[in-house]
C-alpha cells in the first residue's frame, strides 16, 4: 500500500445487525447465509446462557482452538481482548509499518473471528514494540488508562469468566504480555460484585502438549479441546489452524491438529475450581428471572427443527421472541433477542443488501442507494420500510415472495456531520503508550461502525430490523464479486508523493509531487504548502480544477531547506469554496481482508542534516518488505532493486554497495543459491550491508549469509534512548565520511535494534555496545569484516524503522556503512 496513499416499529422491532450468528468479522455487505448445520448450531447456542472473555496482548496471542471450542461446542458468547492492534511488530507481507501494520493486524483479527466464531474486543494501548518488562509496558501504555479500558470492555460484554493467555507474575514471556494479565486480573477487582466475573484463569500455554515436567498438576483444571463437530464439518483443532492462518502479516500460517487436545487452567482471582472452570455458573435461562420456560421452548423447537426445511420452525420462533421480549428488563434478553432475529432471518434465507452506485460520496452530498431484499422460503414476509443515515424514511410496504427480489432505488442526502472515513483509532494524534479516542462509546470496538441502512421487514407478525452498511459492489475479473465500504471523503484528497524529504546538505533542493483528486463533480480551487520560518517553497501556491469526481492532478513543488539542519513539518492545505482541506487519501488492499481507506492528515516531514557520502550507486535486495530504497533516494543514493536473474547472471561491479532488506534470507529461499555470487561480489571489493534476519520457530536460516559465520539471536535492545559505547572508536565505519557520536543516538525511535549477531568469526568486529536497563551490554548489533578486497556488514540496528522517520543519525551512520571499503 502507499499512503499518500432504532426507533421502533410496533412492538416487535429489534436491531440485527447481520445475519452470522453472532460472530465477528470484517468488512461484511454481502452476508453469508448460514447452513442448516450452522442454524442447528444457533438454536442450541439460544439455549446456552453464558459468557468467556479472553485477554491477551497482540493480535496472534490468542488461543483460537480455545475460542473456537467455547463459541462452537460451549456454545458459550466468546470473545477476544487484544490489548493492542500489534503495530509495533514486524510486516511478512509488505511494507506497511507502524499506524498501517495495525490496522493489518486489526482485520486480521476481524477475519479469525469470522472464522472461529469468536468476537473481538480492543482497548487504546499502543504496541510500541519488545517490552522486556510489565513495570516498562505499563508505565508506557498509561496503566490507569488502559486499566479503564479492561473494567469497560468487562462491562460491556459481562463474562462469566476471564480467561488471560500469560500468566501475571511473568517468567516465559515479555512485558505487554504479562501486563495483559496484570490488567485482567486487576479489572476483576476494580468491578463490582454485581458485575465480577466467577473467576479468572490462566491459560497454561503448552501448545499441544503438557505443562512442563514439575509443575503441580493438580493445580491445574483442563479441558479437553479437540472435539468434532458433525454439523460444521470440522474439528475444533481445524477450525483454530483456519482462523490462526489468517495472521498472515506475521507468517502465522499453521497445520490442523486432529484429535484429543487438551488445555490447561490456574485460578488467578475469584472462586476455586474442582471440575472445571464453569463450576458454579449456571449457563442455562434459569439464570434469567423468568427464563425457564424460555430454555424449554428452545429445547422444543430444537427438537422439531427441519434442516431441509428451516422455514418450518419460523412460527415458534416468532412465538417464543414474544415471550422473550415479556420478560423483564435483563442484559440477556436483547442479546438472545438479537440471537433469536438472526436466527429467523437464516431459516427464512433472507437477503438484504443496500448498495451504492459510487464507492465515495461527501458529507452533505448525494448518495444513490439501491436496497435489495430477498425471502428464500416460504414464510410470510414484507418489506416495511428502510431507515437511512439522518434519519430519512423511505416506506415500501411491498411483499416478499418466496425467492423473488424486491429492491428500492432511492437517492439521499448524506448527513452533513458524517465523519470523514477513518479509523477512528488514527483520527488523532497518539500518546506515545496509547490512541486518542474521543468518543469514549468507541472504546473497545474493533473499527469505526459504517454508515448504514435498516432494511425492516415483517416475519410471521414479528418485524426484524437489518442493519446493513452502504457498501459499493463491483465485479473482479479473477475474484468475482467484491464489496468495499462506502467512502465519506473531503471536496478534494491532497496526498504527497513521499511522506519525507531529506536535504542532505543546505544547497540541496527537493522536488515535491502532490495528487489532488476530486471526490465530486466540478471542484477547484488552490493549494498551499505551509512551511515553519527558515523553509520556503516554490511556486508558493497552486491552482487546481478538476471536472468530474475521480479526476486527479499532480501539483509540482520545490522546496529549499535552512542552512542550519533541522526537522520540520509541512502541511498541504486545498482551499475550495472557502474550506481548508488538509487530508490525504490512501488504501490497505491485500486479499485476505477488505480494502482499508485511510485519510491522515496531509503533511511532509522535512530533514535538513549534513549528510555526507561518496557512493552513490547501490543495489538493494528486497526482503519481507521495507522503505529503506525509498529513504535511501531521497538521501540522493540511486537505488536499483535486484532480481534474481541480475543477481545470478549480470554484472554487480556497477554497484558500489549492495544492500538486502530485512529478513531477505527468511523470505527469499533463492539467496542460499546467489551466496556464492554475491561473496565474490565482496571479495572482488564490493560492500554489502545485511540488514536484519530472524530465527526463530516460523522461519530459520541454515544456509551462510557472510563470507564468515555468526549466529543470529533473540537479543534486542528495545530502549530507543538506550546508551550506546563506540568498542571501536578508530574504525572507519564510525569515522568516514560522518563523524559518528552521541548525537546520532538522539531520536530513534521504537528501539535501538533486534535479532542481533554472535558467535562471530574473529574476523568480524563489532563496533557498538548497548543495553536495555539491568541488562549487560549487548555488542552485536553491528559486526563487520574485510573479505578480500571488500566488506560484509551485518546490523540488527533497526534501520528500517529510523531512516522512514527521519532520524538524521540513522542517515549518516547507514552512509557510513555504504562508504565503508577497507
């Protein structure tokens, strides 16, 4: 990706938001219909009163197999707590770091629960990469903030239990996921009587096999997991291997597993346990003042349900909602309500779907909106009426005829507040340990609720309300039919070219594209790059006039830097019709998840620094995915990716240094083959710079990466402002042509480094030493060697975060490392 790029109907009316029993998923216009296997499921789970909240730290902490047997078998309400959107870790599918990981992170989630069933929960703290300790990981994140956060999600989805992935005295694990279970645990205090769950428990992790040898099994409470479910078709051990695959930023694809699966449990806070971690909960209506014969009713019409014919069971269906909505006022009443409308609507077959005929419209601005409404059984139904965003009312009174679509054409105002499309997690500006949410009703949710329709139709007597979002279908040559959300954007998106501009010295000048693209009919007007003092742009502004919505033009600038080096923040203001527009446009796509918009704010970061270098050809190897090339022109290096073929077959001699992207030897399994190509690239005077590789149980590396051999570790530094000695102070790497001291350590940002060498051969040597507080010094994050007439550089410094951000000390030691020839 590149970022710059309910009011009621009569008394039967209830909202249903779609029609998958009550899982969560993403983006989801077009409804999957549940099988008659699936809607056998849903009546027992009516029958089953009862919640489980899971926590853990990042998006992949989950135990799926878990929430797949509690939401699938339990038949329990279960639910997933990621304390944060996994921003701060790594990207095996592409370029996007940071703010864009997480919002790949988040829908990844979204698509797991779709899969296992589950529903998914967030709260405000930031991933702000390895925290080796909870004291660090709490006092970063706001612990009083993010605590907050925990009792409301608690309150919102009242668990019955809490179940925590780690252990909260820590041990075999680092600081966010300890933290997460020092939260859950202190949550469980904070709440009220009325409001506490049972228990909380820990969650042994054995990941397939016993708790280790010595540990006091009869501490410990187990389930067995593993189960088949016949009419899903799956086991609980498939399911999980389903959902987890779909972490495929992190490369988080697994195997099924098969058979008996057994999980562990410790008592954390609350009451005891002999048998289980449900003793004492009750989980049927006897719970529920008056719900008694509720459960029965359940049980009856269960009993009586026809997987050949759903439509049969609709009448005590519609029967027994009456029933449940005589019931006192009780938090489980609109939640099997819910349960219960989406259930009638599956063994109906009913479709509806409310489809837009452009994928942007403006606050204020037309929207043509095409409603579509199917009954696939033979129940007696209606189309009532559909409710739209601003509360416009379109009545239609039409009946649904078995398998005969109705559909509505209306065109409507947009309300004139919408927000612009943006998760509403990034439309501020963050605390370094957590997002700035403005509406509190936000919090917990996993992304900003659409613009939407309610379609209200009648069931036997009984009115369903269907909440269904404007979406824009179109269809894919390859992928078929495709839906994406409706985008509210500005009159005109302004999106810069490059999110950086380096001037590496005070003559440089650098040019600036800007697209601005229309996002209605007939829009002009003028742009405006706002520079601090010191700066200045030319021209200083730019007319702009664009017929017809989707029409871009790229605007050209040239800005002139200070002569002194400084940072500094331009800001691109679109003027129409007297509004400041400062929003750029761009989108997440990647097939596993739906497209993703995003607005961020309009802006260029501006470095000025002396950077000195006299290479300037070098060849870049791509790996799991990074901006470094793109750093690198900007710092006036003419970069040229490798392919394979240059590699094995053309001539290296052209460039004067080659770099690889991070982890290049984990993703690219042709390098072990061009190792030999590329050393003697190096011994015949060549330097190459390796950047960061990992190895660990997803990916390891058994081949050689230098001319001679080290071992890549687990050790990292994660304090940015981490101290750092110079153990070769002489060497020229630290020398030639920057001069390389403590100020080039001010700034970093995240952490010094990662997956740093040792065990090297005595022809390496290392040139720094640093260390996370109580730590000893760690001196492998940069090792270096003569081979022949050339260099090899390996650093786990993280460059691929610091050069992107602008760190200017990051620039002048990175051209060091180019520069270097023995």
């Amino acid at each position: 990706m590149t970022m710059y790029g309910t009011m009621q109907l009569a008394h039967m009316s209830l909202v249903v938001v779609a029609v998958t029993l009550m899982t969560t998923s993403g983006f989801a216009a077009n409804t999957k219909q549940p099988s008659a296997g699936e809607l056998m499921r849903a009546l027992d789970r009516l029958g089953v009163v009862g919640n489980v909240l899971y926590v853990a730290a990042h998006p992949d902490d989950e135990n799926t197999r878990l929430l797949a047997w509690l939401a699938n078998d339990k038949l329990v309400r279960a639910g997933y707590l990621s304390l944060t959107r996994g921003e701060g870790g790594q990207n095996l599918i592409g370029a996007e770091q940071a703010p864009l990981l997480g919002l790949i992170r988040t829908e990844e989630l979204l698509a797991a629960r779709g899969i296992d069933r589950a529903e998914q929960w967030f709260s405000r703290a930031r991933d702000f990469g390895y925290s080796k300790t909870p004291e660090e990981t709490l006092r970063i994140w706001d612990r009083e903030a993010i605590a907050s956060d925990v009792v409301t999600v608690m309150k919102k989805f009242r668990p019955d239990v809490v179940i925590t992935r780690f252990p909260p005295e820590g041990g075999e694990t680092h600081g966010h996921h300890t933290a997460s279970a020092v939260l859950a645990v202190e949550a469980w205090h904070k709440l009220d009587a009325a409001s506490r769950p049972k228990r909380v428990v820990w969650n042994r992790f054995n990941f397939g096999g016993p708790p280790p040898a010595g540990e006091e099994l009869t501490q410990l409470s187990k389930l067995d997991v593993g189960g088949y479910n016949p009419l899903l078709g799956i086991s609980y051990g498939e399911m999980a291997a389903q959902s987890r695959s779909m972490h495929k930023s992190q490369g988080f694809g697994v195997a099924p597993s098969r058979g008996e699966q057994t999980e562990y449990f410790r008592v954390l806070a609350g009451d005891p346990v002999s048998h289980s971690i449900f003793d004492g909960i009750d989980l049927t209506w006897g719970r529920v003042p008056g719900g008694k014969k509720i459960g029965e009713h359940i049980a009856r019409i269960r009993a009586a349900f026809s997987p050949t014919a759903p439509a049969h069971s609709i009448p005590e269906l519609v029967a027994l909602r009456g029933e449940m909505q005589a019931l006192a006022d009780h938090p489980w009443k609109a939640e099997k309500l819910a349960e219960l409308d989406e259930v009638i609507a599956g063994c109906a077959g009913l479709y509806a779907e409310a489809a837009v005929s452009d994928i942007v419209a403006n606050p204020g601005g037309d929207v043509a909106l095409t409603v579509t409404a199917i009954n696939r059984s033979p129940a007696t139904m209606r189309l009532h009426e559909v409710r739209l965003p601003g509360g416009e009312r379109i009545s239609v009174d039409k009946p649904l005829g078995d398998n005969k679509p109705v559909k509505v054409e209306h065109t409507f105002k947009l309300p004139a507040e919408t927000e612009i499309t943006q998760p509403y997690w990034l439309a501020a500006p963050p605390e370094k340990g957590h997002w700035t949410v403005r509406d509190p009703a936000l919090i917990g949710k996993p992304e900003t609720p659409a613009p939407s329709a309610e379609i209200l139709v009648s069931v036997d007597g009984a009115t369903l309300t269907l909440e269904r979002p404007l979406a824009y279908k179109w269809v894919d040559p390859v992928a078929g039919e495709r839906w994406r959300a409706l985008e509210v954007l500005p009159a005109v998106s302004v999106t810069p070219r490059a999110p950086l501009l380096v001037f590496p010295d005070a003559a440089a000048t650098r040019p600036l594209g800007v697209r601005v693209r229309a996002n209605h009919d007939a829009v002009a007007g003028e742009l405006a790059p706002e520079l601090p003092a010191g700066w200045s742009v030319e021209p200083k502004t730019q007319p702009f006039k664009l017929a017809k919505k989707g029409d871009e033009v790229e605007l050209a600038f040239k800005v002139h830097p200070p002569h002194a080096e400084a940072t500094a923040t331009m800001k691109l203001v679109a003027t129409v019709d007297g509004q400041r527009i400062s929003r750029a446009l761009g989108h997440v796509e990647y097939a596993h998840i739906p497209i993703q918009t995003v607005t961020p704010d309009a802006e260029v970061k501006l470095l000025r620094a002396d950077i000195h270098h006299k290479r300037t050809r070098i060849g870049y190897i791509a790996g799991a995915g990074d901006e470094v090339p793109a750093a690198l022109r900007q710092a006036g290096y003419d970069v040229t990716m490798l392919t394979e073929e240059m590699i094995a077959h053309g001539s290296l001699q052209p460039y004067q240094a080659i770099v690889t992207g991070v982890r290049a030897f984990n993703v690219d399994q042709r390098l072990p083959y061009l190792h030999e190509r590329l050393m003697k690239y190096v011994a015949d005077g060549g330097t190459m710079v390796v950047q960061y590789n990992t190895q660990n149980f997803i990916s390891s590396i058994t081949s050689p990466i230098g001319p001679a051999p080290f071992k890549i570790t687990h050790t990292r530094v994660t304090e940015e402002d981490a101290a750092v000695q110079m153990l070769a102070p002489s060497h020229p790497i630290v020398n030639v042509p920057n001069k390389i001291g403590a100020r080039d350590f001010e700034g970093w940002v995240q952490e010094r480094g990662l997956y740093f060498a040792e065990d090297w051969d005595k022809a390496f040597t290392p040139i720094f030493a640093m260390h996370d507080t109580n730590e000893p010094p760690r001196k492998g994050s940069l090792i270096v060697m003569k081979h022949h007439k050339g260099a090899f550089v390996y650093t786990g410094l993280a460059f691929f975060r610091q050069l992107p951000a602008g760190v200017p000390g990051a620039y002048r030691l990175f051209a060091n490392l180019l520069d270097y020839a023995p």
